[in-house]
C-alpha cells in the first residue's frame, strides 16, 4: 500500500518546542486523514533542529467509491419540499425510490484521489499549527515558528502537486548545514528520504539523536576514566539543538572545583547546555565538561573543546566573582535589602513576608520537636540569599546558596541545614526535609505562601496557578505525612476558610496518584478530620479491609441497611434511640443486637488509640450477622414495634459503620 | 569578500562593512545620540516600520551606564560597540548571508560550531519584539538575530531581519585575547586599552557618581514634554518626527543615567520605561503615517 512522506524545513525551530510539535502534526494528520476515510496502517511524525517529518503508511491512492441513501419528503408532501429535496440529491423525481409513503434517493459519490486530500490537509495543517510563538517573515502573511522554507511531499513515489504562499512542494530535503558538499537531496519514499539525511549528516530521529549523544558521551567519559552526570532535560534539549550530534569532552581548570557543585553544574547547564563530569572514586565533579556539538569537525573537535572551554572558564569566572562578592557581603545586608523587594502588591514586601514566616515556624517549631530559637532564626535568614549576586545570576540556586553561604559564616549546622533545605519538596521527585527545623521553616514557608494568596483570593483556578499553589500545598501534605507528623492543619486557615478543602483535594490527588480509590478517600474526609496521617492510615486501612471478603460484604450489607432506612424515612419519621431485645424476637435478630453492641465499643477504642485495622476487624465481626439478619428477618414486620426495633438497629449498625469511614460515599 | 582575514578590531569592522556593502548595504555612520542598543538608531526602529524596502549596516556605540566597571573588568564596558545590520524585507537566504559574514571575518564554519540558539528579542522602550536566535560559535554568543514582528507598538510589514554583533567580543573571539583592552586596535600596535581605557574610567566615575540627579531629571522631563509639541510642529505638512524621535532617545539615555545614579526606586523603574515606550509609540505611529502617505 502506498506510503505518504511530508517533510516542513525550516530555519531552526527552538529545541523546547520540538517535541510537542511532533505530536502535534501526528494528531493533526491522523484527524484530517480519519476525516477523508483514511485508516493509515502506521503514522509517525518526528521533529529536529530544522524540520518536521511525517509518514504515514498504508493508505489507499484514493477514497473507495461511497453509496449514500438520503430520506426525502412524504409522498404528498408540498411541490417546494420536493424540489428542494431534489436539489439537494441532484436528482430528477423520477430517479427516486419509494418506500412505506417516503421518497428516497440513492447517490453515488466518487472517491477523491488522495493526493487531492493531501494537498487540503498539508495545506490545512500548515496554517493551522499550533505553534507556542509564531512569526510572519519577508512580505508574506503565511506564519510559522520561523521561516519555512521547504515542503516535501511525496505519496507512492509522486511529488503531491501544490503551493503554500509560493512554497511549492517538491520531493526535495536538505541535508547539515556545515557538513557535507552539496544540501540539498532528492527522496520520494522513507528510505531514500532517512538514508539521504544521514548521507547529508542528519539523524532524524529524536531518540537516535539521544542515544547517540549518551553512548558517545559515555564512551569519551569511559575513556579517561570519568563519570557522566547524567541529565534527561538537557538530553533532550541538546537533541534538539544538534542534527548531526558530536559529544566532545572539554578541560575545566580545577582551581573552579573550589565552587559549590550546584553552581558549576548550573552554569554549565544553563547557559551553556553542558554535561557535568564526575570522578567515579570519589563521586565528586571532576575538571571537565561534556559538550554536544553540531558538527563532526576535520581536526577532532579540538577547535571547538577550546573555545568552549574559554566560555565555560569565563563564566565560572563571573561565579567565582560573584562568590568573593557575596562573602564580603553577608546576611545581615541582604536582609535589609529584601526590604525594597516585592513579594506581591497586595501580600506586601519580601521582608514583611519573612515576618511572617518566622512568627508561623515559631508557631510550628514545638509541634515538630524542633528548637524554637533555632527555628526562628533560619526562618529570619531563610530569603536573605534571594538578594545575594549569586541567586540573581542563578535563580535555581535559591536556597542553596544560602545553605552554603550560612556555613561559609559558620552558622549552625541545623541553620544552615534548613535555609537550605526549606523549598523542599520542589517536585513529585525531590525528598522532603526530615530534620526538624527545617521541617518547621519548609511548613511555615509553604503556609505563608497558601494563606496569603488564599486571603486575596488568588486561588488556582482550572489549569492556572501562577503562584504554584498547588505545589506548595502538596509539598505541606508530603511533608506532614512523610515525616509522620501530627499537626492539626485546620489551625492554620481560620481567616482562610477556602485553603481546609483545597488541602483535602490535594490530598485526594496525592493519594489518588498512589493508587488509592477517590471514593475511599471522600469517604474517610467527609469525617471532618484535618489530621493528615490519621486521614492517611485510615484510607490504607480501608483499604485493606475493602479488599476482603468480610470487608466487601460488610459494605453491601451496609448499603442495604442505608436503602432501607431511606426508604422508610420517606414513609416518616424514623424511631429513635436504641434497640432493645424485644422477647420473642428472632434468633438472628438478637444475634445482630448482640454484635453491633459488642462492636460499638470496641471499635471506638480503636479509633481512639487511631488502631484503624482493628476497628475495621471490629466491623468485620458485624458481617456474618448482617447476613445472617437480612436472609431470615423481614424488617417491615406489621409489628409496629417490631418494625421499629429492626429500624433502630439497622440505624446502630449504620451509624457504628460510619465512626470508620462514611460508607455510603464508597462505590460498590 | 575580503581576501585578507582581519587582525584588529577595526580591521573587523572594515571587513564587516565590505562584507555588507557587497549586498547591497547602505553603510552608515552611528547616530550622534547616545543609545543603549544599536537598534535604536532610527536606521533601525524607524526604518523597520512602513512598507519601503531598507537594507542597512553601521557601527553603533552602545551606552550601557550601569556596566561600568571602571576598566577594571576584562568584559565589561560602559561604552562599546555593536555591528548593526538591517535587511527589509529580510531576504530568503539571510542566514547564509550571515554566515557568509563570520566566514569574512576569518571563522572557518568547518572547523567551529555554529548554532541558532532560540532567544526572543525584546525592547519594552521602543515597544519592539520579534523571534529569532542568539548566534553561538563554540558556546559563545557573537550575534543576536531577529525577524522584528513589532516596533513602537505597531506590527511590521514587510518584516526585517536584523543582526547585530557584539563587536568587543566577536574580536576578542577571533582574535584569541582574553582581555578587551589587549585588543589591537589597529594594524599598528594601538590597542583597545590605549583608545578607551581611560574614557571607561572617567565615564564610570561620572555614570556612578558625577551626574546630578536633579538635573538628569529636569532633563528628562523636559525631553518628555517637548517630544508631543515636537510632533504637533510641522514642516511642509509632515510633523517632525525624526527631532522628536532623537528626544525620545535622549530621554531614554537620561534614564539610564538616573539608573546608574541609583536614583530609580524599584517600583518606579516600570513606569519610567512605560513613559519612554508612550513616547516612542508616539514617534512610530506618526512615522508610519508618514512613510505610508508618501
């Protein structure tokens, strides 16, 4: 079956955008290919520096022949139905069918050619992409992410014929810009088109630029007996900065080894897309850097290593430079500085913020076990370093650079431990504190943020959290129950009544990331809890119990209680109080009476030394005589006494179920 | 293209001027006005707007007050020199003809690595943005490059592409010196050092502590009123908006001196830079006006 080959060459698409665009063109072209009829057998798109490539195989040279029945008027109906019906079909009335008094008409549509198809769809595609940022160029209105300069496009070894703004299609690509005599090639199928790129010094493919970057750089590293430091960002960023990816291993004065790590491998990182080195012995950053380059050059990449090593020791330079400065600067003058810094127009500066922060971690510092003095002292110092030269240069060193510079000033360990250590958890990947100030100064920190922008009402709304709210509520909730903490959460949003149930669904999202079933946890917040580890055990124990036969019975016969006692309350009122062992009641009545009284108790000692699998085990001793309640005793007894016993002790085994968790949230 | 390879720093500029003049450049000399960036120069931000073709190129000091580091800094200059080229409507092989210019001035594309690193251009002064790559040879930036979309405000069309070289740096580069005043200068044994080491000194004193602030600031107000009285003047039926455009650009020099001085409260600093680009939309839409009715 025939192949379709379409290639969009432009000049340099930036490297963030390109993996997105890729997606992009395939959807797009699996949609308008659905549209005509089209089922290709696979369909793959890729993106580089300069081009987007699709292919799609399998497709049919052109749309198979359609029949279609369209439904016209009555027979009878008015002369203006019937023409306009017949001008609708292109038909005469004597080309139509009759059936059950209706007119029908039977019209055959030819295929369309798929070049035809093709033509519209890249045409459509083209115009119509995504793009994050796009841009205008010479006279034309046509917009791309930056100037497109060819469209390949070929479908079962033909050009397909068309024009974009003047872009005429062609079966012609080009090759490496520096390397190799002439650009540009011919292809008119995916084997000459992949062949000719590598000819041309091109790897199309993202994931073979990838592997090849990763096996060379380790191989050079492997060489002198060096380490790479690995780092999928990058990796990604620098495939999609290279067509023909060439890792060189360039030479770094030690003297700089002197820095902290965090600031070598962030210079290198982001202002020259380097990869760190390390020594394998001693696990620390070795003398050297791994950069990527774009082309394999006539004397072995010398040229390049040195040039690039010029840039890397001027930048390391500036760093160093900055260090020496800060030094001589200190704490003290940087918090004065956080004075003119704004945190936000309405939350004020960032030194009233830092009032703040200190007065909530002495607040917090008891309840965590960590020195209250302690705290509030790496709480004052906790921003200084947003002020210091070396955050303005490396903003994502915030924090760090704190935790380095409170040492350099030998300041206490634990001190400098949580300046450092206080914007944890900053992803789903980074640890949480553990060690108690900064466990105090990390939760005040994050508190602050949440109650401040809940109380202007600047919530995150949909996909928008400009202040990543989110985050810092789930890096509240990871580290609570992480570390096992017993803090009362509620305390803390008195004046922001809004931030209780935003914890919850944070909480619901955390552990719903965990594997845990959403309904169980609404059933176990609808008890109002606010204790996050206490919430925590009891989902797990839920759980577990669910996951048992007793468990899973329980919860049916607990919703049939629930059925009941609604069904009955529509009648009226339903009785009050406890049941009572009535004489003559049956057996398995009594036997229910019994449980759920033995049950009460011992379930809510339970829950009161917080052992949730043993209340659960409590309520299992329920399950067989629910059972056992509901096969033999008809509950709507024309005994109104009796009636109102059987209701009073569904309600008891209701409401005995619900001091573990609200079963009737729970699905099933 | 020069046989010759360039061994001093106005070597580079001389080959960079054959270079472009052979495309079709108007080679111009800088604007008398002190600037902050090369593209300010009405060669530039004003020619990129209305539909005439213009293809230029010229050396323009940049004043950048708070760099100043009083010669003490291999890198760091208060005063330096930026290599401008405009091309408008920006021609289908501009970044050939780019490269061409490196190659002219002595890179040998084979053997460095040449890279079109995405970097936004953005100017909030004059209004003006485009798309477009920082230039990397060996992980050091010699060229920013742009496709302008936006200047004064106002959409482009044609759009220009627009190139500039650091200059200091692309020698330093080419010429393997660590330090810019160790530049030579010229073919003669002058260095960069002998022609403006003492300039950066005397300068820095002055951005950071000789200029009165209170003057620098009746200074830029009365630059902020007299540029709308400017564009209500008019000459034979055209308002003037080339004088009223060098007074916004004295404006925005005062302000970066106000900067240096430490005299631009944090807060303040928006509502300057809002009131200088208010003024420069002023100059672009009446320009427009112009070169549309012409």
């Amino acid at each position: 079956m025939p192949q379709l080959l379409l290639e969009l060459f432009s000049e340099e698409i930036p490297a963030r955008m390109q993996a997105q665009a890729a997606k992009d063109l395939e959807r797009m072209a699996r949609e308008r290919l659905a549209a005509a009829g089209f089922l290709p057998e696979a369909l793959t798109a890729m993106a580089g520096p300069r081009r987007l490539t699709l292919v799609a195989e399998g497709l049919p040279v052109a749309q198979p022949e359609r029949h279609e029945e369209l439904k016209g008027p009555k027979v009878g109906a008015p002369p203006q139905a019937m023409e306009g019906f017949l001008r609708k079909a292109g038909l005469t009335q004597d080309q139509l069918t009759e059936r059950d008094g209706v007119y029908y008409a039977h019209v055959h549509k030819a295929g369309r050619q798929t070049t035809e198809i093709v033509a519209e769809m890249v045409e459509e595609i083209v115009r119509g992409f995504p793009w994050p940022k796009s841009m205008t160029w010479g006279y034309g209105k046509l917009r791309w992410v930056r100037p497109l300069k060819r469209i390949l496009c070929v479908f079962d070894r033909e050009i397909v014929p068309f024009s974009i703004d003047g872009i005429e299609s062609a079966d012609l690509s080009e090759g490496h810009r520096f390397m190799g005599k002439n650009r540009v090639f011919r292809a008119r199928d995916f084997d000459e088109y992949r062949q000719g790129l590598l000819a041309h010094h091109v790897v199309l493919d993202p994931e073979e630029r990838k592997a090849r970057i990763l096996e060379g750089a380790k191989t050079l590293c492997f060489a002198r007996n060096l380490e790479l430091v690995e780092d999928q960002g990058l990796l990604e960023e620098v495939a999609g900065l290279a067509e023909w990816p060439t890792p060189i291993l360039g030479d770094m004065d030690p003297a700089f080894l002197a820095l902290p790590p965090e600031v070598i491998r962030t210079s290198m990182r982001t202002h020259q897309k380097y990869f760190a080195v390390r020594d394998p012995a001693t696990g620390k950053l070795a003398p050297h850097f791994l950069v990527v380059a774009n082309i394999q050059a006539p004397d072995g990449g010398a040229e390049i290593a040195r040039g690039n090593a010029k840039v890397l020791s001027s930048r390391l330079s500036d760093a160093r430079f900055f260090w020496d400065e800060d030094v001589k600067v200190g704490f003290d003058a940087w918090l004065k500085k956080l004075d003119g810094v704004t945190f936000h127009a309405k939350l004020g500066t960032m030194a009233e913020r830092v009032e703040r922060i200190v007065a909530l971690a002495r607040e917090i510092a008891p309840m965590v076990g960590a020195d209250v003095e302690k705290t509030a002292e790496a709480a004052r110092l906790a921003k200084a370093d947003l002020t210091s030269e070396m955050v303005g240069e490396f903003p994502e060193l915030q924090g760090v650079m704190g935790g380095y510079y409170a040492r350099a000033f030998n300041l206490d360990g634990e001190i400098a431990d949580a300046v450092r250590d206080h914007y944890k958890p900053q992803g789903p990947g980074d640890a949480v504190p553990t060690a108690p100030v900064s466990i105090a100064v990390a939760l005040a920190d994050k508190l602050d943020t949440l109650v401040g922008f809940f109380a202007i009402d600047e919530k995150p709304t949909g996909s928008k959290d400009p202040f990543a709210l989110r985050r810092a509520a789930l890096g509240v909730i990871r580290i609570i129950t992480e570390n096992g903490l017993r803090l009362p959460l509620n305390r803390f949003a008195t004046k922001t009544p809004d931030l209780t149930p935003f914890f919850a669904d944070r909480l619901k999202v955390a552990l719903r990331d965990q594997g845990k079933r959403h309904d169980l946890v609404d059933a176990v917040f609808a008890l109002g809890d606010d204790d996050l580890v206490r919430i925590v055990s009891r989902v797990e124990a839920l759980d577990a119990f669910l996951k048992t036969d007793d468990g899973a019975n329980l919860l049916a016969g607990y919703k049939r209680a629930a059925n009941i006692l609604k069904a009955e309350e529509k009648k009226g009122a339903l009785p009050t109080g406890d049941a009572t062992a009535l004489a003559g009641a049956p057996a398995e009545e009594s036997a229910l009476l019994a449980a759920v009284q033995n049950a009460r108790p011992v379930a809510d000692k339970a829950l009161e030394s917080e052992d949730f699998a043993a209340a659960m085990q409590a309520l299992a001793e329920l399950r067989a005589p629910v059972d056992a309640f509901f096969e033999k005793v008809l509950v709507n007894d024309t005994d109104v006494a009796a009636r109102d016993n059987r209701l009073r002790l569904l309600s008891q085994v209701k409401t005995t179920t619900e001091r573990v968790a609200d079963f009737s949230l729970i699905a099933g | 293209m020069s046989a010759e390879k360039p061994k001093s720093f106005q070597g580079l500029i001389l080959t960079l001027h054959d270079y472009w003049s052979k495309q079709g450049c108007v080679i111009l000399q800088p604007h008398d006005i002190e600037v902050g960036a090369g593209t300010l120069h009405p060669a530039t931000v004003l020619r990129a707007l209305g539909p005439k073709p213009w293809n230029a190129a010229y050396v323009q000091p940049s004043r950048r007050p708070s760099d100043g580091r009083y010669g003490d800094n291999p890198n760091r200059l208060q005063h330096y020199y930026q290599y401008q080229v405009i091309l408008k409507p920006n021609p289908a092989e501009m970044q050939d003809l780019y490269l061409g210019s490196l190659e002219a001035i002595g890179l040998d594309l084979r053997l460095h690595d040449i890279r079109f690193v995405e970097d936004d251009w953005e100017n909030p002064t004059v209004g003006a943005w485009g798309l477009g790559w920082e230039v990397w040879c060996d992980g050091m930036e010699v060229s920013q490059y742009t496709y302008f979309q936006q200047v004064g405000g106002l959409d482009v069309s044609p759009v220009a592409g627009e190139l500039t070289y650091g200059l200091e740096r692309l020698a330093m580069y080419v010429f393997g010196v660590d330090n810019v005043y160790d530049l030579p200068f010229n073919d003669a044994g002058v260095s960069y050092g002998d022609v403006f080491l003492e300039n950066e000194r005397q300068q820095s004193q002055a951005n950071f502590h000789g200029y009165d602030v209170a003057t620098l600031k009746r200074q830029f107000e009365d630059m902020e009123r007299e540029v709308p009285l400017m564009l209500e003047r008019d000459y034979q039926g055209r308002s003037l908006v080339l004088p009223a455009y060098d007074m916004v650009l004295k404006a925005s020099h005062l302000f970066n001196l106000m900067n240096a001085r430490g005299a631009i409260a944090v807060a303040e600093r928006a509502s300057y830079i809002g009131r200088i680009r208010d003024l420069c939309k002023m100059c672009a839409q009446k320009w427009v006006e112009q070169q549309e009715a012409a």
